[in-house]
C-alpha cells in the first residue's frame, strides 16, 4: 500500500507525455490479483520491483502497472491528469475532454500509447517518474471493477481531482 500512496502526485513521462498520478490501486496475492498464483504472466510481481507490468483486459484495454516491493505486488495506475502533448492524447482518444483523456487504466494507455512493448521494462527507461515536490490529499476506497477482495481499501487517489477513473 506504501508504494500506491506514494506514487500519488508524482509526474509521469511516457512517450514524451507527461501527466500526474491522480489514482492508483494496490494488488498483492489476494484473489483479485493475477498474483493470486505465479503465472507467466504474473510473473513480474514475484521477481520485481521497479518495473513495468503492462496487460491487455477483455482483449482490447492495456493496463499499466508498477511492481512493488511487495512481493508479490504492484500498483495499478488508474488515472492521471494529463499535463503536457494534451492535443496528441486527444486524437488518440478521439476526443477533446481533458478530463476524459486518462480518467481509467485503459483510457490512459490509450492517451498514452502504453502497450505491452512496455512489460518488464524497468521504471526510468522509456517511462519515467519524476517527484516535484506536490504534496496531494490522499483518500481511499475500495477498489474498482473486481468482484472479489471487495473489502480491501486498496485504491488510493488525490482527493478532488477531476482527473478520477471514479468520482
């Protein structure tokens, strides 16, 4: 939970892209998670720490995650507040609301152009964090669109953003 907290409010650099972490949840060997069992695919969150997990859901949506030092463990970033190169993420996403641009995980992969060329890549290569000193207000809740581990309070975002996957 530490890393997900953390995360919040830094900047991100992608393709040249930079936005800011606005929300992200937390994922550990619980039954929600993909590291419920070691897997090929989740293979990452057992033997990393500090790089990128990227996955597809329902075939169509990319995913971004960090792995933590949690083993096994990461941090799915669910939405950022895009900053700068906005006009480009607008075309990719079709659309000219800013606050639509990267308000879910599969939106800001899109905006983005975050794919699985990015899995397994260490954290400061082609995806870069940079802390300006932002000190955000931090609420949690439960986590979004999973039907198991529903108790857990692991999603952690900037209170009153407009940038939110979920408001």
């Amino acid at each position: 939970m530490k890393v997900s907290k953390e995360l919040l409010g830094k900047l991100m650099e992608v393709n040249g892209h930079i936005g800011r972490i606005v929300e992200t949840e937390a994922y550990k060997d619980d039954q929600a998670s993909h590291a419920r069992k070691m897997t090929g695919r989740s293979r990452l969150m057992y033997e990393t720490y500090g790089h990128v997990y990227v996955y597809m859901i329902y075939g169509m949506y990319h995913c971004l995650n960090f792995t933590s030092d949690t083993k096994p463990g990461a941090v799915l970033i669910r939405a950022v507040e895009p900053l700068e190169r906005i006009e480009e993420m607008m075309k990719r996403r079709d659309t000219d609301k800013i606050t639509d641009l990267c308000s879910g995980p599969g939106k800001l992969c899109q905006a983005l152009n975050i794919d699985n060329r990015f899995n397994g890549i260490e954290i400061g290569k082609d995806i870069k964090l940079y802390d300006d000193g932002f000190k955000p207000d931090i609420a949690k809740s439960s986590r979004i669109g999973i039907s198991t581990a529903t108790d857990l309070e692991w999603r952690f975002f900037i209170k009153d953003s407009m940038f939110l996957s979920r408001r």
